[in-house]
C-alpha cells in the first residue's frame, strides 16, 4: 500500500490501486489536431532514476486527456530503467516508445532530438522523469497551446526527505489532496504551493512573450512546426545546462513567442543530487553568442537526424 509523505495519512481514495493506473482509453493510434484539440505527444527525459520515471508514469496513466502518447528520451539508462518501461501498466493504457542512446555522458539535447523525430503529434511536451505530472497536466498543455506561441510550465520543488519518502513509500504523489501540500507546505517540505493552483487563459498569459528566463524543458510545450522552423535542440550543448535556454531564446528569435503555463501546468519535482556543471562555462558562452546573434536555428540540430537509425534499449 502507498502512504503519504507528511504526517497525516492519506484518504482511502488515494492510496487505492497504487500499483496500476486508473481507467483510460485503449493505446491506439495518436489522433490528429482538430480545430480545438492538438495529437499530442509528451516527452519524457530520463537517466538511470527507474524509481523517479515509475512515479511520473504513473502520473501519466492517470491523465484525463482522452488520447496522447509518450516517448521516453533515454540518455543511456541501464537495464532497469529499459524494464520499468517495457512492464509499466502505462502501456495498457497509452502508445509508449523508448528511445536510447548510450550513455556518453550528458546528452540532453542530443536524445530530445531523437525523441521529438519519434513523436507522432504535431503539439509536443517535454517532461523531467522527475517531474510527476497532476491528472489534468496534457489537458492543459493542450487547452493553453495556440499557433506561434510556447507554453512554460513551472514546478514545486520537494525536499530530499520528502522526495526519499515518497519514492519509498510509492506514493501516488499526483493523487494527494491538496489539503496534504499545505501540510508538506508548513513542514518545509515544498518551497511553494502556487503549482496547484488552476486559473483559466487570459491575457495575463501572453504579457511576458519575450522573457526567456525560466523557462525550461521540464515542463515545456512546443509545436513540432515550431521546433523544425528552429531546427529542435542544438547538440552542441553537451554537458548539464542551457540547452532549453538556447531553444526558448531562437524561438523567440523566430518570432515564436512565450505563453505563461502557471496556475495550469504545474509538475512536482523530486529532489535530485547536483549534477556536474563542469562544462557549464562552454555552454554559457555559447549561449552569450546566440543571444548576441539573434540566431533562430541550431548548428546541430533535427537535420543531421532522421526518424530511422536510432540507438536501440539495453
């Protein structure tokens, strides 16, 4: 049985069928846009952290959004990770593709790539694999999604206690009652409550469409028209950090412009470890020279991959 990570216990409700995934439609073929719904297909970073993507699996087994899929970008993950994917009860219930390439060191940039040449839907959002998405996460990503805009997302930050209790535990983090954030919240547990928050679209939205800062790919939303007018990731950022600053800022660039995610698409981030940060000069000075520039595409981007010839899983 999964418990809560505050003091109180959970609600029956909550903790029921811990292991599985609530009832959704059937995997099938991803459908395409309508006029007021885009395919969409949320992608999913991750390295060898299985108990971490379990929980964020389990988030997206129990979406409310009727039809979407998840390609997990796997940068060079061992074979529990390759596992936790090929048994998770999330393939019951949604179209889930793996992709991997070996592990050559920090790679983010490189397996979006390869990722977002998987993906199916025309609308795509980028996900942590520590990042649990709450059940209405795709639902409004994909409400909020318009033409010539990205949608930035935001995050509660949980502590290292609290993250190791609930990956113990297996706590269903995406089905707490809010009443146990505010309890997480007066324990020093979460830094904030506003990521469950729900507010509407409105103008408010769009105010802020050229700020950069703050916007990264942990809970990110991107049309693929876009992401190829910008030719996706550029792989030269190797290494932790800025690779999703360099996106936001050429899509800026391109006269693709910022939709403010909070108060809908709030994530709950597991605490992780620092990661090293020694080639972060070479990536701030790249990132100086496209700021200078204006440059719209990456040197390294979609157009060097093709949608065959991936890496294949441990």
């Amino acid at each position: 049985m999964t418990t809560a990570v505050g003091t109180r216990p959970p609600d029956p409700e909550v903790v029921a069928r811990g292991s599985e995934c609530r009832p959704a439609n059937p995997p099938g073929r991803l459908h395409r846009s309508t006029a007021r719904t885009p395919g969409v297909s949320v992608v999913v970073s991750t390295y060898n952290r299985p108990r971490a993507l379990d929980a964020v699996l389990h988030g997206l087994c129990d979406q409310r959004h009727p039809d979407f899929e998840i390609v997990v970008a796997d940068d060079g993950s061992g074979e529990a990770t390759a596992a936790l994917i090929r048994d998770h009860p999330l393939r019951r219930r949604r179209a889930v593709q793996h992709v991997w390439q070996a592990d050559e060191g920090f790679r983010a940039a490189e397996i979006r790539n390869k990722a977002i040449l998987k993906a199916a839907g025309e609308y795509i959002v980028f996900l942590d694999g520590d990042c649990v998405p709450r059940p209405d996460f795709v639902s409004r990503h994909a409400a909020l999604a318009e033409p010539g805009r990205f949608v930035t997302g935001h995050r509660v930050l949980m502590s290292r206690a609290a993250t190791e209790q609930a990956l113990a535990n297996r706590t269903r983090l995406h089905r707490l009652a809010f009443r146990h954030w505010i309890g997480l919240r007066l324990a020093g547990r979460i830094n904030h409550l506003a990521p469950f928050v729900s507010l509407p679209d409105a103008a408010w939205r769009r105010l802020r469409r050229t700020r950069w800062k703050g916007a990264v790919t942990c809970n990110l939303g991107v049309w693929r028209r876009d992401l190829n007018t910008v030719n996706g990731f550029d792989e030269r950022y190797r290494g932790w950090g800025l690779e999703d600053s360099d996106l936001v800022i050429r899509l800026i660039n391109a006269g693709i412009y910022r939709k403010e995610g909070r108060y809908a698409t709030g994530v709950i981030h597991l605490w992780h470890a620092e990661q090293d940060r020694s080639r972060l000069g070479d990536n701030r000075d790249r990132l100086q020279r496209v700021l200078a520039s204006g440059a719209t595409r990456a040197v390294a981007g979609l157009e060097r991959r093709s949608s065959t010839g991936q890496e294949s899983a441990p």
